[in-house]
C-alpha cells in the first residue's frame, strides 16, 4: 500500500547531507502545537511520560482510510503519536492500542514529505524499513512542511549521530502565500490588494474629497445652487397650498370674513406671478448647476487619470510584472471613474436628498404630527424592499452578463471555426450548444422578470398605503376643520417628492462600498515609488565606450522567495566593439540578464558596470538613452512610419530618418508605399509584415547612436529571407558598438566575440563559437546539433 | 541597362544625389531619364517619388530604377538646374493627385454614409465616404479622407481650415 512518488525511496541512512535550518530569518515560522481536544489529550498523557516537551501537535483533516476526518500527529521531543481518535491507525503492528500509533524518535530514519494529487503526505520511516504515513489536504501543506522541519530537529537532538536520511534534491518547501487579508483574515476578493473590510473607508473618502479642493469655489457654487434649487423644488406644492387656502377654497379664521372676490383675484394672480418668476429662476439655475458640476466633475476626471497615468509612466518594471495589463487599463479607466462618479454625483445628491428629507419632514410634521407620522411611516418598508432588491438583483445581473458572454463565445468558437463544424458536419451539435445557451440566457431573465414583477407593484402598492392614508385620516379632517385643503394637498405632493429617493438612499452604502474599493486601488498605485529610481547624487553617464562589466551579479523577482534566484554568479567582462552571444534554453536567464543592462531592475546582489561606474549610480535616462534595444516581437505606435523611427529623438531631421531606415534595409519597401514616409502604421494603419516592422524598429534603434546595444531574439520571429536583410542591418548596427544579442538561432552568432551559455541562471559554459562546438557534452553543443539536425544546416558546424 | 553599371551606390547608405550633376529630361509617363554630369555612362529611366507627400513633398524626392532600386536622393529639387527641376515638378504633379482640401461646405449623413461638398485646391468637389474610420489624422494634425471610390483627400490640419469648416469636421474625428 506503500504510495511512493518516483524518486524518492530512502536514501541511505549514512547520508551526510547537512540538515538544513528549520525555519528561514525571512519566513514567518507558521505554528505546528496546537491545542487538543481532551480525548486526545488523554491519549497523549497515557503515551508520554511527564518531563517531556510538546514539539508538535498537529491535526489533519484526512484519515488513513483516505476521507475527511480527524487524525493527530504528535511529537514530544522523545517520540512520536499518531492518534487516530475514530480508527485503528494504518499498520497497526506497533499500536498498543486501537487508533494510536508510537515511535520512538530515535527510530526514524526518514522524514520526507509529498505532494500528490489534490492531498499531501508525510512520509515517515523507521530504522527497521517500515513506513508511516500521514495524509493531509492541502490547506495544510505549510503546516506540515513545517512539521517535518521541526521534527527532523528533534530525531537530530535524541539521535547522537545525527544520521538521518535525506533526499538530496526535495526542494525546501516554501509556503505559497495564501491571498488571505492580514488583519482579519478573510480571504482576499479576486482581483484585489487589500481587503475590502479591513480598508478605512472614512480616510479613503477622505482622500478622495481632496480631490475637490483645488475647485473649492467652484463646488461652493454648485452647492449653494442645489441647496437654491431644491428649496424652489419644494415652493410649488407649497404655492398651490397657498393657492387653494388662500383663493379657491378660503380657510376663514374663526372671527374672520370671507375674502371678496377681487381679493382672490388677487391672490390667485400674485401666486402666478411668483410661479412664472420661480420656474424662469429654476431654470437659470438648473443651468448653472449642470454646468458648474459638469465642470468640476470633468476637471476632476482630468486630474485624477492625468495623475495615474503620469505616476504610472513613472513605476519601474516590477510594477507591472505583478500585474496583468487589464487590471492596470482598469485602473486608469473604470476606478478613476467610479471616483469621479461618487465626488461629482453621488456625493452631491445624497446630501442634498438627505436635505430634502429633511425639510419635507419639518414642514409637514409642523402643520399635522399624527397625519406625518402615518404618511412618512411606509418609507420605511419602502427602504427594506429596495434593499431587497437590490441584493436579490444584483447576482442575477452578474449572471445575466456572464450568460452574455458565454453566448458570445459560443458564437466566436462556432463562426471562427465554421470550417470546422463544416468539415465534421456538426451544425446539429452547434444549433443544440447555441440553444441550451440562449435558454439559459432566456432563464435568466425571466428571473429578472419575476423580481421586476414583484417588487415594482409591491412599491406601488406600499406607496398607495400612503394616499390611502391620506384620504383616510387626512379627508375626514379636513371635513372636521381641523386640517384645511390645501394642507391635504400638500400632503399629497411632498409624499411623492419624499418616497421618490429612497430606493437610492438604499444603494448608497453600496455605492461607498465599491468608491472605496476603487479608490484604494488607485491610491495602492499612486503610493506605490518606482523601485528603480536615480539616486540623489546620481551623475549624467558620459557617452559609454562600451567597457561593461558584470561582478558576482545575482537578480531576484521581488515575487519570489529568499534562496531562489533566476540569476546567480554572473560575471562577464565585455570590451567596447564586442558582440557577446547569450545562449541557453528558455527560462535560463537570458533576458533577465539584458534587462539587468538596461536597469529595468536592480541587482540583487553584486554590482554591472560600464566604464568602471556602477549604474546603478548614473542617472537612469543618460543610461537608458545610450542603449537602443530590438526586441522579438517590434513594437509600432500608431502614427507614421517617419514618427516611428524618430521615436526615441523626435528631433530627428528627415534625412537622418532615411539614413537610419536605409541602415536598416527598411528604406526600400518604404518609398514604395504611396505616402512613403508618411505611412501610416499601428492598428488603423497598413499591415506590415514582421520582418518589416522588425527593420522599422531596427531603423529607431540606429538613430537613436546608441552605444550599447541590445537585440534580443530580434530575428526569431521571420523568415530565412528576411532574417538575411535583418542580419545584414543588424551587423552594421554592430559595428564599433557593444552588443549584447540573444538568438534562438544560433547561427545568427556565429560572429559573436564571446558566446556565454546560461543554465538555470547560472553561466554554464564560456568560448567562441568554435571552442564551445569542440566541448564534449557540452550545452551549446548539443544545442547547435539539435540546430543542424532540424535545419539540416550546415552553417554552423562547418 | 543593368543597374551595376549605373550610378553605384553605397548599397546601405542614403545616396544625396548632387543637384549640380542631376540631369532630367522627360521619359515615358511616369518616368524621366538621368544622367549625371561627369558620368559618361548612358542615361538611366527613372521613376520619381515622394518620400514624404503629406509632411515634406517638395523635398526628398527619390528616384527609383525600373527595378525599384534606389538610385538617389534629390534633397531638395529647387536647389537642381532650372530645366531638370521644371521636368521633375510637372511630373510630380501629374502622378501625385491628392487634392488639398480648404473649404467644407456641407457634410451630411444618411444612414452612416457622410456626403461630403467641399471646395479643394483643385475645384470643388463632392464626394461619400463610409464610416468614420475613413477619415482620419495622420502624421500630426493631417487629415486624410478617403471616399467610397478610393479617392483621397487631404486637409493640411485643422487650423487650415475656417471655423465653419472645422466645426463641420470637428464631428467627424
């Protein structure tokens, strides 16, 4: 029943193997005594004697039988329990009794664990050849890695020689960081940094309130004019009040005379004149208003994308190796605009509906406190069943969008593969996957449907418990004299202008909710410093003469752990006018080292020089702008071909442009184009070919003279024929330059001065191409074999 | 007439042709012949083009063999005698036709195809184009206009235009 991955039966038991430190400075030590439950507590108790420590007590979810339950593996620093409080542990030969099995640390001669197929296993040997086994998820693997580490430290302490096997290449395990929040727990959303509950909303509003300042007199104004405009919003109802109270239906106070006529009169046409004036008043102001705001919101918009994306310009590398280029675009794109979004709308509106809430209430629970109560009192309702709907809406619009897409897909696959279907005649198959998506789709929104059906009628029905009401308990006071006509009216027309925002009132914590997501993310990036940056006392590099250096060079991602380093030991020593060669297989360090070069990383160990001045303490753009670098796949902005070259020196004059293109064989096809130099290229522009927008980029590289040249893997990508007029550019962009050339096809190096072999970030092998050719077993041997044998291409060899 | 033993070039650099020796005289439509002054050999048909037509056209001409073999530049055609630059301009003139456009008078739309009644520097004239990915800018403030017919237009930039014109325009960008 032995499981035994391939590889790694026991070593020897006289391996002298150094035992590695448990933990590492770097790494948090992850906690392997836990608590135990008293049943399993007692078994301890009966197995150990007092005087002895806890080392680890650890619980796994998987049983020996190989399904969920509870097992523990227990260690003191004399022996080892594996308790199996439900069942007998697996090869019970030394169990004293059911469900517990003991070894004495002194006996174990191997600890070792495994990673299968969605479980884990430690692995755990005796000096007799037996084996214990115990098996966990994999939410436990860091424990248990852990766990080994620990007891493998305590079989060294009671086994005076120390002699314990060990497999010579199991790779120290590394705990995979859990994207889990730091503070509290909880697992971290897709997609995101930080975690959603844990962010201080308040300092994030906060922050982004600041973004107003600048247009204080400006939101002031748009301010001032709301507050203007939802006073006039309430004056209407109010006039019309006025209007039947005072004219068409006139409240005489007791002792008082019925007005004339002419004094109706009178009134009626003050009121109408008040009203022309109000309305003409609003709709200045309504102007004003959407202009001020449409201005502030626009500028606000500007200044926030205008500050990402300049800070973005400004990020190192690192920045966007963590990230895909997505959430970067959606960043600068959607977050901004849920920004802009909640400062120039949402903020405006929720205080001034809070406003209006409010002076509706005030006047009405003025005039008639019990009519108040009862009127206003099925908002409340009103607030849940939006809640309601809003929370039973939302997954099934999430829903509705992801039907969408799969219908999409299932669209693109069965167009873009028409030759296919065709071919295999499954049109039947395509129209059955078409239908059971578009069923789906047609599910879906009859579950909208169904919410729609009863929450917009369930609204209408609470919000008519309120005309009721007034009709209710407001007619027969008004029949008693105790409320006047007017009023009733009134009543109606603020219950309508109160129930009107609930349903956004209900939506507004989520709105914050998703302002400060957005908002934190943007502000991550803002806070984020270029990890690359010049130094304070950083000095201009003079023009390179193209003496660089590599000392003892090692470079780590910042992704990756402590110990593993995708270069290691790296020194070379270029002259100026060299070509060095960078060979090895993918993976191996190859552009890593290039990019080394151009410091879009820093060293993590050692030092590169050029000239004797270490770059690190040059300014990055006197370096950056004495490199020119051609990369695989050419990159072309849309523009013309002309601003394409001049890319790197816009001031380029015309005639140097063509002396560039012409250096890079990229002149002849284009004069042939119709507007020349004036083509236009990039995405709405002609389609080049690879090898033609290769030359164009080789075209930019020469006229920006740089003196230090990188081409990496710049003829992969073309045709034998095209590689030729491409080689032949790129040897006189060589000429008196250093450069630094990567190739897959090797032959594209034969020339080189010095070919340097990377192996799994190390320098494997060192020479010209015909010293390294000559080395038995030798990688860029085999390299250039496999080469020849492919191509049947006799070049390299000679 | 075989290129080797014309004018030979250094086969990467560019090659300025000096003005004083460039001898043109009209050839076949589309073509002109060269000689060099100095240069005994016989004289070589050659076909001229803009390298730059929108940004540059009165510069750089270059001037290309029957098999598109670069044979030299022509920096600038004023700077030739007076004779070879009269035969090199009317010939641009006549195989370059992108009229410059300086008046929109009207633009109207149905159904997404856009009538275009504009005044050029080559008469009035009116035209369709469909969509709006047929006009657009290129190098820098230019506007091309491409009609259904595959006719072009150019507009100079926006600010060449009258504010009646651009505003017209303006729209379609």
């Amino acid at each position: 029943m032995l499981l035994r991955p391939k590889g790694s039966d026991p070593a020897p038991a006289d391996s002298t193997e150094p035992v590695p430190e448990p933990t590492d400075a770097e790494t948090p030590a992850i906690p392997v005594v836990e608590s135990l439950p008293s049943d399993v507590e007692r078994i301890v108790q009966e197995h150990t004697d007092p005087g002895e420590t806890t080392q680890v007590a650890l619980h796994s979810d998987i049983t020996p039988e190989g399904s969920y339950g509870d097992q523990w593996l227990i260690a003191t620093d004399q022996r080892l329990l594996i308790v199996n409080p439900d069942g007998t542990t697996d090869g019970a030969q030394d169990t004293s009794d059911s469900g517990v099995l003991e070894l004495p640390l002194d006996q174990i001669s191997l600890l070792e664990t495994h990673e299968f197929h969605g479980l884990g296993m430690l692995e755990i040997g005796t000096d007799a050849g037996e084996t214990q086994e115990v098996q966990f998820s994999r939410s436990l693997v860091d424990k248990f890695a852990e766990a080994r580490a620990v007891l493998e430290e305590a079989v060294k302490n009671v086994k005076p020689d120390g002699k314990l096997a060990e497999d010579e290449d199991e790779p120290r395990h590394r705990p995979v960081p859990k994207p889990r929040c730091a503070e509290c727990g909880r697992v971290l959303p897709p997609g995101a940094d930080r975690c959603p509950a844990c962010i201080k909303k308040g300092q994030l509003l906060v922050r982004v309130v600041q973004y107003v300042k600048p247009y204080w007199h400006l939101s002031l104004i748009s301010f001032l004019l709301s507050i203007g405009l939802t006073l006039l919003e309430l004056a209407p109802p109010y006039l019309f009040k006025t209007l039947i109270d005072r004219s068409l239906v006139p409240v005489v106070p007791p002792g008082g005379t019925f007005p004339t006529m002419a004094a109706r009169y009178g009134v009626l046409w003050e009121l109408v004149a008040i009203l022309v004036v109000i309305y003409i008043v609003r709709a200045v102001m309504t102007g004003g208003r959407t202009l001020s705001l449409g201005w502030l919101s626009n500028r606000i918009m500007f200044d926030v994308r205008t500050e990402v994306f300049e800070h973005l310009q400004r990020l190192s590398l690192g920045f966007y190796d963590k990230r895909t280029m997505g959430s970067i675009m959606s960043r600068v794109n959607n977050d901004t605009g849920v920004i802009n979004g909640f400062v120039a709308n949402t903020m405006p509106d929720f205080l001034l509906t809070v406003l209006r809430l409010f002076l509706i209430g005030v006047i009405l629970f003025r005039m008639n406190f019990t009519l108040a109560a009862l009127v206003l009192l099925p908002s409340v309702p009103m607030w849940w069943m939006a809640r309601w709907f809003r929370s039973s809406i939302r997954p099934i619009w999430r829903k509705y969008w992801q039907q969408q897409s799969r219908i999409s897909t299932v669209l693109a696959s069965s167009i873009s593969g028409v030759r296919v279907v065709k071919g295999f005649a499954q049109e039947q198959r395509e129209n059955r996957r078409f239908r059971s998506r578009m069923h789906d789709f047609l599910r879906i929104n009859m579950r909208t449907v169904r919410i729609r059906m009863i929450y917009f009628p369930a609204v209408a029905l609470v919000s008519a418990i309120g005309s009721i009401i007034i009709w209710v308990v407001g007619a027969p006071q008004v029949l008693k004299g105790i409320l006047s006509l007017g009023e009733l009216t009134l009543f109606t027309n603020y219950m309508w202008q109160f129930y009107a925002p609930i349903g956004m009132l209900a939506e507004i914590d989520n709105t914050i909710q998703q302002t400060a997501t957005a908002a934190e993310r943007v502000f991550e990036m803002l806070d984020t410093e270029p990890e690359v940056r010049d130094q304070s006392d950083a000095v201009e590099l003079p023009r390179i003469v193209g003496h660089i250096k590599f000392e003892n060079v090692s470079f780590r991602y910042e992704t990756q752990e402590p110990g593993e380093y995708v270069l290691e030991d790296i020194n070379l020593d270029a002259q100026p006018g060299q070509l060095i060669g960078l060979v090895g297989h993918s993976g191996s360090g190859k552009s890593t080292l290039v990019n080394l070069l151009q410091r879009f990383y820093d060293v993590t160990g050692g030092a590169i020089t050029i000239d004797g001045l270490d770059i690190r303490d040059v300014k990055l753009k006197s370096l950056r702008q004495q490199t020119g670098i051609v990369l695989q796949e050419s990159f072309l902005f849309s523009g013309t071909i002309a601003e394409n070259i001049a890319y790197g020196r816009p001031d380029a004059s015309r005639e140097e442009i063509m002396a560039a293109a012409k250096a890079a064989n990229a002149h002849r096809f284009i004069v042939r184009f119709t507007d020349g130099y004036d083509t236009e290229v990039g995405e709405r522009g002609v389609r080049l070919s690879g090898g033609e927008k290769q030359r164009i980029s080789i075209a930019r590289a020469i006229l920006n003279n740089p003196r230090l040249m990188i081409l990496d893997e710049a003829t992969s990508a073309v045709d034998t024929e095209t590689e030729q007029l491409i080689q032949e550019a790129l040897d006189r962009v060589m000429k008196d330059r250093t450069v630094f050339a990567i190739a897959h096809r090797l032959s594209t190096l034969r020339n080189a001065s010095m070919l340097i072999v990377l192996d799994k970030g190390r320098i494997a092998e060192v020479g010209t191409h015909d010293e390294l050719v000559t080395r038995e077993d030798g990688i860029y041997r085999k390299l250039v074999e496999i080469q020849t044998d492919l191509s049947n291409n006799v070049v390299l060899t000679e | 007439m075989t290129p080797e033993t014309r004018v030979a070039p250094k086969p990467n650099q560019l090659e300025l042709l000096d003005p004083e020796a460039v001898r043109l005289v009209k050839a076949k439509p589309g073509w002109l012949s060269l000689t060099l002054e100095g240069d005994e050999l016989e004289p070589l048909l050659v076909k001229p083009v803009r390298t730059f037509p929108l940004t540059d056209p009165e510069h750089y001409i270059s001037l290309l063999d029957e098999e598109e073999n670069e044979v030299g530049v022509v920096a600038d055609p004023r700077t030739l005698e007076s004779k070879s630059r009269r035969v090199l301009r009317s010939l641009l003139e006549r195989t370059y036709f992108l009229p410059i456009v300086e008046k929109i008078h009207k633009i109207t739309e149905d159904f997404g195809v856009y009538r275009w009644e504009v005044g050029t520097n080559k008469g009035d004239r009116t035209f369709e184009v469909r969509g709006r990915d047929d006009v657009r800018f290129v190098a820098n403030g230019h506007v091309l206009v491409r009609d259904i017919d595959g006719n072009r237009y150019h507009i100079l930039s926006l600010n060449s235009l009258d504010a009646e014109s651009r505003l017209l325009l303006d729209l379609l960008l």
